[in-house]
C-alpha cells in the first residue's frame, strides 16, 4: 500500500508537536524507530528489566511521603509488594511477564532484585536528610522558535540558597566514561527546561545508578545548555523533515537487537506499515539527475 500526496492520514496518527528526552533519543538513535513509536505508534511487548525501573522508581517517589524518620530501608523495601499490585492493577497484561508454572518464583526473584536495588540506594543518598520539592515533576516549555519541550523529572532538590538539584534514579549501570555524555544529554534537557521556565540555572545534575551503586554528577553552566538548545533545535529540523518527506531511515546497532520492530524493519527484511501521513515531495526530488 503506498501512500498517496494530498489523501487523509490516518486517525490514528499525528505529527510530532514535542520533543522529549525520551523520544530525542530515539530519533539519535534511529530515526526509523522513532516513527514506530511517535507516529505510527507500534505496540511494544514490556519487558522485566522497564517495568522493574517502573516499580522502583515508585518506591523511591513514594518512601517520601513518609516522615524523614521513617525513610529507612526496611520501609523502603516494604512498599515493593504494594507499588507492584498497583501496576499490575493499572496494567494487567505485566502479569505476562512472569511463567504461570513455576509456582511464582520468577516474580518472586524479581521482587527480590527490585528490592535490592532499592536497599542500594540508601547507600549512595541519605533520604532522611533531603525534603524534595518535587517529585516525578513533569514540566514542559515552548522555546521562542515554538519547539514545545516536554519530560518529567525524578526529583528535584532546592537549597535553602535556592541552588537547584536535579536527580534522575537509574536501575541500570553507569555508562563508561567514553559514554558519559550521552547519559547526561537527558539531565541538560532537563536544565535547559527548568532554566527556560524559571530563569535559573541548575547548580547540579546527579545521576544515581542503582544496579552499579555509582553517583554520576554535572554542574551545568549556560554555554552548556544553549549547546543543548541549539542541538534540540537541529533534531526538531530533521525530525520535521523527515514527517513532511516520509524518509525515516533505520541506523543499525548494537541496539536492534533489543528492537521490538525488527519483524517491520527493512534492515531485518521487513516492510514497514503503510505511511500514515500525507507526503509533500521535496522540490526537486522528482527532477532527472543532472537537470
């Protein structure tokens, strides 16, 4: 099925309005799987390790509301089986997840590793002496080019200075060091937000990672994020084009193999579904070679 210029898109469908750290990277990272995600909005199968980041994530946000005193590692570990039951409610299909037949052992080891990862965390952060001001904090702001900008930041810390902290939890390892930038591009995303909302600019990005028991940090100055803006401005460019062109070109990795979308990839002998957006051809593009 091709699509033709000029006929109706999809319902189901729409042109990119945002840009987040999340799907910035996709599109870094192939353009292709970005259209699967943002524009066609392929299904993914959720795997143990996502939904395990998911459940801790919402133990460390809810250990919170409980009194600085409280904040203790057995409390912390004792909020996984009830955070678990409040995602399986939300998402009954996680129960997928885990075999029927082996008599709830996979779960229970899987629990077992989420509270580890958990307990962890005490040993690089002292909870009973931080009182965030936000939590999962989800804020969005429109650049003066009209690129909307959008992310939920894990925790965000203010000294009574009034110096911002940034925190984002990770369940995975710390990157190399050769790799570290990549790792923080998310954590300027987020200083380039919360300076363009505010006007202040974050004095520390901090990355904890759970599953390596590291603490990664940067201070951000405001050379770094005007880098950052303009790199987001060239991504939003490119994305642009490729929705008006219909050109979503696949960069294989090391990463495809982790790919749910292989089975519709042409770098796996795929075909891609029917592009569900009008085309508009590039001047030119239909010109003989050399005209």
């Amino acid at each position: 099925m091709t699509t033709i210029p000029g006929a109706d898109p999809s319902p189901a469908a729409a042109r990119p309005t945002s840009l987040s750290p999340s799907r910035a990277g996709d599109f870094m990272q192939c353009p292709l799987l970005y259209r699967f995600r943002v524009i066609d909005k392929l299904p993914e199968k959720p795997s143990a390790a996502a939904t395990r980041g998911t459940l801790v994530h919402a133990v460390l946000e809810r250990l919170f509301d409980h009194p600085a005193a409280e904040r203790t590692a057995p409390v912390a570990k004792a909020l996984v089986p009830g955070q678990w039951d409040r995602l399986l409610q939300a998402k009954p299909e996680l129960a997928e997840l885990f075999p029927e037949g082996d008599e709830g052992a996979g779960l229970a080891r899987w629990l077992t590793e989420a509270e580890a990862l958990v307990e962890r965390w005490f040993t690089l952060e002292d909870p009973t002496r931080l009182e965030p001001v936000e939590r999962e904090f989800f804020v969005e702001t429109e650049l003066e080019s009209g690129l909307r900008l959008r992310g939920i930041i894990d925790r965000v810390d203010v000294a009574p200075s009034g110096e911002v902290r940034i925190v984002d939890y990770k369940t995975g390892k710390a990157p190399r060091p050769e790799y570290a930038e990549g790792a923080l591009f998310q954590m300027k995303f987020y200083a380039l937000v919360v300076w363009r909302l505010k006007q202040v600019v974050p004095r520390r990005l901090q990355l904890v990672y759970l599953g390596s028991g590291d603490v990664l940090t940067y201070d951000p100055v405001v050379a770094d994020l005007e880098r950052v803006e303009r790199k987001l401005h060239a991504l939003w460019e490119a994305i642009g084009e490729a929705t008006e062109t219909g050109d979503w070109r696949p960069r294989p990795t090391k990463l495809c193999g982790w790919c749910d979308h292989q089975a519709v990839c042409p770098e796996f002998g795929g075909t891609p579904p029917a592009y569900p957006l009008v085309i508009t051809p590039r001047p030119g593009a239909d010109r003989p070679a050399g005209s």
